[in-house]
C-alpha cells in the first residue's frame, strides 16, 4: 500500500516598520536612495555607540500581536543574536529569544469551504541587516568577486512573525501569508509590499505519511519574492520530499533558496556552526514592561479585524462563505461594500457583488482600476428593479471598471437596459398569445412547458430587453 | 600650575590671575618632561587643546559666562570616542581610527570648558589590570618606572599623578579607574552604573563599564563628576533621575556613619603593608566618631569569578563589530570570512583574544546556563547581599588593591594572578554602586596604598563624605619625584 | 572540574584566524581560568534570576523623529576599503 503523505508547514514572516526612523537610532527609514547616506554610529556599528528602542515601533509590535490574536507579555527582553556577517555591522543583531513582546496568538486561514485556525507561536522585534550586492559574474553569490555594501536598511524595525507548523498545503500556506500581509498593511504599520522586500516570508516544510505525529525533518525555503512563487516553491519542495521518501533516502535539515527560473529550490551550502548564536540578554536595552492600561488602549486603538468583520457581515444577513470571502478582501473592495450598504443597498446583494463580480473583475484587469460604492449602488438598484438582468449586470460593472461611467450610462450605450414596464409587455404577451392559438390550448390542457415557448417568443419580440420574471409572470396571469 | 587642583586653578583663572593658555603650557610642559619615561599618553592634541584653551580664554575676557571646568586642561582615555581625533583603546585593530563624533562625557566636558590635551594609554580594549595590554607599549608608574601604573586606565592615573593634567577620566569595568588611581596615589571614582552615560565609551562589558573621573583631590573628582554626569538620551541605561548632589555634605565627617569592613577583603594575598594601612585608616575614622563593624559579603568569594564569565561573555559580543569591514585594520582574505578571521587575529593582543575566547565558549551551546547564565544568577545573589548589608552600614570600606604596584613583567604570564589585583574592585561594577579610592600613605618601597570606600546604588552621597574624611585624615600630599617642577 | 573546551570551534565562532599553536595556547589557559570560574557552579543560586540594570529601570524609548545621519564621505573615510558610494569586501564563502 502507497504512504499518503501530509505537509506540515511553518511561515516565518518579516515585516519592516514603516516608522519615521530607525529602530534604535534616529536615521530615516527610506526604500531605496543613495547607499550609506542613512547611516549613523549606531546603525553602522560603530564603536562606542549604543542603541535606544523606538516607542513607536513597539507600540507597532503590540499592535500586530494583538492583532493576531496573542498574548503581550508584561515582561520582555531583546537578546543579541551572534553570528558574523558583512551586512550585519555589530556582527549581532539585536533581536529577542525567549520573552518575545508576543506570544500564542492565531489567525484563521480559509480555503475553499475550508477555515482552519493557524496557531501564532510569537511575534518578536529586531533590527534589519544592510544590504549585500554580490559584484562580477552577474552577482550570483558563489561566484561573486567582490561583495559591496549599503547599511541604509540597518536598523530598519522588523517584525518577526513566526507561525506554528499548522498549515497543510502550498495553497493553504499562501492564503495564510496572503491574509497576514493583508492584515498587516491594514494595520498601518508596514508598507507589507512583498515585491520590495518591506514584507518577507520564509517557509518551513517537512512532510510525515497521514495520520501519524512525529514531524519529518525540517527544510527552510527562503528567496520567495511573490505569493505566487511562495506557493510554488513549497508545492515543489513538497513533492522533492516526498520523492526523496519514497524513493527510500532521508530528507536533510538545510536551508534551500527558490529558483522561480528553475522552478525548483535548490540547497545553500550551509555554514557550519551556523546556529549557535550565543543569544544573552542585550545589556543596553533594558527590559520592556507592557502595562496593562497600555496595552488595552493599543487594542482600542485597533481597527476592525477580519474575523470580527466576518461575524458582523452574517449578522446583515450576508452569506456565511460570502462574509468570509468579503472580510479578507483587499481594503478598497470593502470600501466599496461598505459605502453601497451606507446609501442602501442590501447587504447580502451588496456583498455577493463584491466579493464575486467585482473582486473577479478587478484580478482579470490589466490596470488596477474600482467601482466606488455609489456607481455599485446604482447597478445593484438596475438589476433590484428589473431594468437590468444579472448578466446584463455583470457585462456593464465591467464596462464601469473599464471606463469609468456610471452604471445607468453603460447600460443605455450597450442597449442591456430591460422592458421591465408592465404596459408594454401587456401588449407584447397580447400579440404573442393572440398568434400562438394553438399553443395556448396545450398549455390550457396541461402541457406546463409550453409556458418556456411562449416566453422566448415574447422575449424575441422585444429584443430580448424584456425582463423573462416579468413576462412570465404576466403571461400566467393571463394564462392562467 | 601643573600641580594646581582644579579648584585653585579654576579660581586662578576666574580672577584672571592665570589664563587657560598659560595653565595648558605649563602642563605641557610637564608632560613632554615625563611621558618620555611614563608614555601616559597615546595621542597629545596639542593643536587642538591650544585651540580650546585660547577660546576659552576669549570666553573669559568677554566675561562670558564660565563653565564649571573653563579653562582646565584634562584627558580622557583612548576608549572615548573623541571627533576627528584618533581613539584606539590601545588596540593595533584601531590604529588610525578617527571617529566622527564625540562621546556624551567629551562633549560634555567640551560643552563645560573643559581643555581636552590628549587620550591616555590603556590596556587594549580596557581588558587588563597594569596598562601592560596596551599595543603601544605600557605606561609606567611615575612612583617607580619599573612598576605597573595599574590598570587599564593607566595612562589617566599616571598623568594626574604627575600633573600632565589637572584631571582625567578613564573607564571602570573591575577597577580599572580605582585599581590604577590606587596604584597611582591620585583619586579615582566609579559612579552608580547609568549616572554617567556610556554612549561613545567604547563598550568593553556593556552591564559593568561606568566613565568615572581622576583627580588629585576628592572635591575635584566630585566637580569633574559634576560636569559629565546625568540623563543622557542616547544610552537606554543611563538614569533619569537626579544626580546625587554630593557638594553640601563634603565636610560633614564621619561621625555617627555606620563603616563596614568587608571580611572577604583581606588576608591571604593581601600585603602586610596594605593591610596595616587600611586598618590604621579605619582606626582613624572610628577615632572620628564613626562606627565601626565587620561585615560578611560571602558571594564576595566568587565574585571574580562571575566577573570572568560575564564580562568576556559581553566583550565577545562588543568586539565582534572589529572586523575589518567599515573601519580599522583589515588584513586581507580571499573571502570576506577569511578577511575578518585574519584582521581580528592580527588585530587584537593577547589579553583581548582570551577574553574573546572565554566569552564566546561561556555563551557557546551547552555551556550557557552552567557558565554565563549561573554567573547571572550569582551576580543577582551579590547584589542581593550588598543590600542587606547595607541595612546595617552606611558605607563599606577595604583596600583598593591587595598590593601596591608590581612589577612591570610580573604578571604578564599568569592571566589568573593578574585577574586577582581586581578582586577587591570587582564586587561594586557587579552590583553597579558607588566605590572610590583614595591615597592614604606610601608603603616602605615608596607605592602609594589606596583605600576604598564602597556605598549603595546613588549613595554617592555618603561615600563622598566618607572619602573626603579619609583623604583629610591621611593628609596624604607625597608627589612623585617626577611630578617635582623643574 | 576539569573544563572540556573545543577550541578550534570556540576560535571560529569568534571569528579569529588562530594558528595550532595559538589555539593550543589558549586552551590551556582557557582551561586553568575556567577551572577558577567554575565555582560558580556551587553557589545555591535558588530563587535568583539575572539582574536587568542594577537601578532596576525599564522601558527607556526615544520618540520617533528623524535625526541627522552622518556625511557619507566622512562614513567612508575610515573604511579600509570602498568605491565612492559602497563598502567593498572580499566575496562571501558559498551561501
Ligand atoms: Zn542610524
């Protein structure tokens, strides 16, 4: 019998703050400019200088955590991180081990049908590394011929958000990092734009046969620059996992980088000793102590979460699969929702809307491009009173994404505006019936579906713009 | 005037009797006839100290209003960062090394009117107890060039000590201010750890370093304290409360004080010299009306050996940023690896690379909780004594260094014995309170003994007082042949 | 207690270039102070955790503004190698 094999995921997320300056010293926080101008002697390492911690950035760092749900510790501690490396100026990196700001949280991840809670093991703060360009043979590291630096990004504040090994599939680990990094920028403390590395996510996979507990050795990925390629790349280290299994070798602890080129990971050389990274206790930071107060003024201070915005949705009566979707929706699609519901639309037709047509029709456009909850409010109204059909309705939101116009105006320039006045439609179904003599005694003796005949031809004779709930109606009054 | 207090000077030069360029000649003068035996220094700004002293003289003849050291010439250790002037801590990896910026003490002491005439020679890296560890070769001892000045900050004892300045300050990581000053029969102060601030102090053992002044006098170090110390928002440790004001009970004595001698602090190891000194002192001030007890610190006992874990633990961290990278030596390497193997096995001496060595297996998986971690815990039980022992006396006293200076070579092959002069400097830097030494008489070979008075977390009130009543009962006011004005 | 101490592997953490000779040097040393330090291990340490700050002072911040940072000329000036605009090294060791 073949060995059904589980994934067993963890995610490792970076997230640098997007405060004014620094995490221990007042240089400016900027993405790109000109190399080793925001440097001082404390984000360069100099001797003699020493670190002061941010109060903004920890007040971010309680955010988040609470955010995701976790415990903030009274009592916290940065610890020094040892290991020599150019782009990390002190050869340690302030960072924090085993009294993080933030512990136990969860964040629920849906997929499909599907939601399952994902633990949050911590959430911890630490500086960023400068940057390596590796110079000659097209600055591919192993053959590099010189190594230059810019410690621009040192100190930058970073999140370190680490998941627990809860997550089962490469679809599942993305819509995670897709949901964290949503919730993220909503908080307003990162620019979370994955693509310039302000949001970084690394992943732990291993693999174990179905139903048993034991872990399988663990492999780190690292270098996926997408959400896409994340999915990618674990798909891939999956399946080498378990080719390795089942072709009887063992699968090794490293650390591999994603090739998108190659499509697969392949393994970085590790260095040795690479892990003892005699973390003590920073002697110039002092201990960080979250009173309660202040903690529960961050929380109020916090905006709607998902998971709350979902429970509020069902609560108008929106669709529970629906209020999921719509709840992790990017921020300008809610807006929409929101402003539509505000000027009356219902809440359940505004949200099918959103969370279906508009959310499609927003990923298929080249442009990013958004109905405002005022135009969706319209075309909700159009198709509420008849004057347009649902796939009428859905043809001219794509029209409106596409050119900007109200609903009302790209409905009349397409001609999809339905006969939904019942006079005109009296005398359409009157000449209908009147010609179709024949067909009217076999529905009179019972034949139900000639009504269907009798429809298309009321339908054919206007066009098609007649509204079929409106003339089927009629038509069985009369009928009838 | 190179042998002027900062007090006459300081008044001298407020009358006008005396300008601040007459008063940084007359010191370099001094200098340039002792440092060809002494080599206190590793760097003499005589560019720029000529330019401070001539400004603060226009200062004064436009009857600006006067800093609290207008006009005095100092120096500061070559492990304070000064801007645009070179600061090695005594290590070949720095060698060269201009920093762009000043540290919170100098620029403090600028700000003050303070002369700054140069950077004073120190063990490398403040790691040592003679000056012999310095790359540049050792001070001496301006009592008997063939003796250690102490260590590590033995350039700034030996240069008060023979009036190359009025004052200095040095760095106190486990005596390394108080050891020296002993050694060198001038005062030396270590404050309550965060009272002064540490930014660009280069870190040697970040929870222990404190900045503490030199002087001849007990009132000149209390104004050189002054001067530098307070809230700085640029160290995370410093403290934001009030600085003790020590000023008004200098002259109060010490009768009624409750002295405590420290039990641990003495015997084996201890001169006989020493120790009859000390004893004689504690005579005296009982004599004064103080009151006199023995008390027992028993984690005292390992104090040095929690220090030997703790404080390389943290300089294998504090010294992994000389890597041949931004600034200092770089000793090249086909990889960045092999680069920085190679500059820091060149670059540090031998004291450094011990202690790097130590820190680093201290911390190392595995040996965490039974070396760096257990010696935490040790460390929290020694404060934990210290405040008992407080409750029942107000200061405690005992020799500042179990001998008086030792010869230059002596201990230069065993690091354990070297370590042992510090063993009675070390229990304060792990508890982060207040200890002073001052000279109390010259032993029978002519070396300055000095005494210690120890005091609780900001009591740096009562230890003043106490120091002050010692330094007038040991009337001590030898000078060194070579601090003798030609 | 007799330590045991690997020193080859302490030195490359430290990152320092040691010969044999110099490794053996120091290991024994190494051996003789930690000898000495390990009476730390018979101290009744139950009920002490490791003191933070001796003034036992939390939660120092700065507010959040910017601050001058310094002329990269004069950064670069004290670095012992650079381009103009970099800090140049040697490559790094494969990954
Ligand atoms: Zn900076």
């Amino acid at each position: 019998m073949t060995t059904v094999w589980e994934p067993v995921i963890g995610i490792e997320v970076h997230v640098e703050l997007s405060t004014q300056s620094k995490m221990f010293c007042g240089c400016e926080v900027t993405f790109g400019g000109e190399a080793n101008t925001k440097v001082c002697p404390t984000c360069l390492g100099l001797p003699g200088a020493l670190p002061v911690a941010n109060s903004v950035a920890m007040d971010w760092i309680v955010r988040i955590g609470l955010a995701l749900q976790c415990q903030v510790s009274e009592r916290s501690v940065f610890h020094r991180k040892n290991y020599f490396y150019a782009d990390l100026p002190k050869n340690y990196q302030v960072s924090q081990f085993d009294l993080p700001v933030c512990r136990n949280g969860w964040l629920d991840v849906t997929v499909g049908d599907e939601t399952r809670r994902i633990g949050i093991e911590r959430a911890h703060m630490e500086e960023d590394t400068g940057k390596s360009l590796h110079q000659g043979n097209g600055g591919r590291i192993h053959t590099a011929t010189s190594t230059l630096l810019d410690f621009n990004r040192s100190g930058v504040p970073l999140v370190e958000i680490v998941s627990r090994p809860d997550l089962r599939s490469a679809t599942e680990a993305r819509a995670y990092a897709q949901d964290l990094r949503n919730l993220v920028a909503e908080l307003g403390v990162s620019d979370a734009r994955m693509e310039a590395g302000s949001i970084r996510f690394d992943a732990n996979v291993s693999v174990r046969p179905v139903g048993t507990e034991a872990l399988g050795t663990k492999v780190e990925i690292k270098n996926m620059n997408s959400f896409r390629s994340l999915e990618r790349a674990i798909a891939s280290e999956i399946d080498r996992q378990v080719a390795l299994l089942e072709g009887g070798q063992k699968v090794r602890q490293e650390t591999r980088h994603w090739d998108e080129g190659a499509g697969a990971t392949h393994s970085m050389r590790s260095k040795e000793e690479s892990s003892d990274y005699r973390y003590f206790a920073e002697p110039d930071l002092l201990p960080l102590v979250f009173a309660a107060d202040q903690v529960e003024a961050l929380r109020a201070g916090l905006p709607e979460l998902p998971a709350e915005r979902r429970s509020r949705l069902e609560g108008l009566g929106v669709a529970p699969h629906t209020a999921r979707a719509l709840a992790q929706a990017e921020p300008e699609l809610r807006r929409t929702f929101e402003e539509a519901v505000a000027l009356g639309a219902p809440p359940a037709a505004a949200a099918n809307w959103v969370a279906g047509e508009l959310t499609a029709a927003t990923r298929r456009l080249e442009t990013p491009a958004m109905v405002d909850g005022r135009s969706l409010f319209r075309l909700i109204e159009m198709t509420e009173d008849g004057r347009l059909s649902s796939s009428a309705a859905k043809e001219v939101l794509v029209e409106m994404l596409r050119s900007g116009d109200e609903a009302e105006a790209v409905a009349t320039r397409l001609d999809l505006i339905q006969i939904s006045d019942t006079s005109a439609l009296e005398a359409a179904v009157s000449e209908v019936l009147d010609s179709q003599l024949e067909a009217v005694e076999r529905y009179r003796s019972g034949e139900q579906k000639v009504l269907g005949f009798l429809v298309g031809l009321v339908m054919k004779s206007t066009g098609g713009k007649a509204d079929p709930k409106l003339v089927n109606q009629i038509l069985r009054q009369r009928l009838g | 005037m190179a042998d002027l207090t900062i007090e006459a000077a300081g008044s001298a030069l407020a009358k006008g009797e005396l300008s601040a360029t007459e008063l940084l000649e007359s010191v370099l003068t001094r200098a340039s006839l002792t440092e060809a035996d002494l080599h206190s220094f590793l760097t003499i700004d005589h560019e720029g100290a000529m330019a401070a002293a001539t400004g603060s003289d226009e200062r004064l003849r436009r009857g600006e209003p006067r800093g609290l050291l207008e006009g005095i010439p100092l120096a500061v250790k070559d492990n304070f960062c000064t801007r645009h002037l070179e600061t090695t801590c005594g290590s070949q990896i720095l060698a060269g090394y201009l920093p762009p910026y000043d540290a919170t003490a100098v620029a403090r002491l600028r700000d003050a009117g303070a002369v700054l005439v140069g950077k004073t020679n120190c063990d490398e890296f403040a790691m040592g107890s003679s000056t012999e560890n310095s790359a540049f070769g050792p001070t001496r001892n301006p009592w008997n060039p063939e003796r250690v000045p102490g260590g590590s900050s033995g350039g700034s004892a030996a240069a008060v000590a023979v009036g190359s300045v009025l004052g200095a300050f040095g760095s106190d990581t486990g005596g390394s201010i108080r050891q020296p000053a002993a050694l060198c029969g001038v005062v030396g102060f270590k404050p309550t750890y965060g009272l002064i601030s540490r930014y660009g102090l280069v870190a040697f053992a970040s929870s222990l370093d404190q900045i503490g002044p030199f002087a001849r006098t007990v009132a000149d170090a209390v104004t050189l304290f002054e001067a530098v110390a307070g809230y700085d928002p640029l160290d995370a440790t410093s403290y934001q409360g009030l600085v003790p004001n020590v000023r008004p009970t200098l002259g109060e004595g010490v009768s009624g004080l409750r002295v405590g001698i420290v039990r641990e602090l003495g015997g084996e190891g201890y001169d006989a010299e020493v120790a009859a000194a000390t004893s004689a002192m504690v005579d005296k001030l009982a004599d004064e009306g103080a009151k006199v007890s023995e008390v027992s610190l028993p984690s005292f006992e390992v104090a040095l050996s929690v220090y030997y874990l703790i404080a390389p633990a943290e300089c294998s961290a504090n010294l992994a940023r000389f890597d041949g990278v931004r600034y200092g030596l770089r000793v090249p390497g086909e990889t960045v690896e092999e680069m920085m193997a190679r500059t820091r096995a060149e670059g540090f001496g031998p004291e450094v690379t011990r202690r790097i060595l130590l820190g680093t297996y201290a911390l190392s998986a595995g040996y965490y909780d039974a070396f760096y971690g257990k010696a935490q815990k040790v460390r929290s039980l020694l404060i934990a004594e210290m405040a008992t022992v407080f409750e029942q006396a107000d200061v405690l006293v005992s020799p500042t260094s179990p001998t008086t200076a030792f010869e230059l070579g002596a201990k230069t092959q065993d690091p354990l014995a070297m370590y042992l002069s510090d063993v009675c400097t070390i229990p304060a830097n792990l508890a982060g309170t207040p200890a002073i030494s001052v000279p109390i008489g010259l032993d029978s070979g002519g070396l300055p003994i000095g005494f210690q008075v120890m005091a609780p977390a900001l009591g740096e009130k009562v230890m003043f007082q106490t120091a002050a009543a010692v330094e007038a009962l040991a009337d001590f006011d030898a000078r060194p042949a070579m601090a003798v004005s030609p | 207690m007799p330590v045991d101490i690997d020193i080859a592997y302490v030195a490359r953490l430290a990152r320092l270039g040691l010969s044999a000779e110099e490794l053996a040097f120091y290991r024994d040393q190494l051996g003789v102070i930690l000898e000495h330090a390990a009476k730390v291990q018979e101290v009744d340490t139950e009920g002490f955790e490791a003191t933070a700050h001796p003034l036992g002072i939390v939660n120092q911040f700065r507010p959040d503004e910017i601050r001058p940072s310094l002329d990269r000329g004069e950064v670069l000036a004290a670095a012992p190698a650079t381009d103009g605009v970099y800090f140049v090294v040697p490559p790094a060791l494969e990954g």
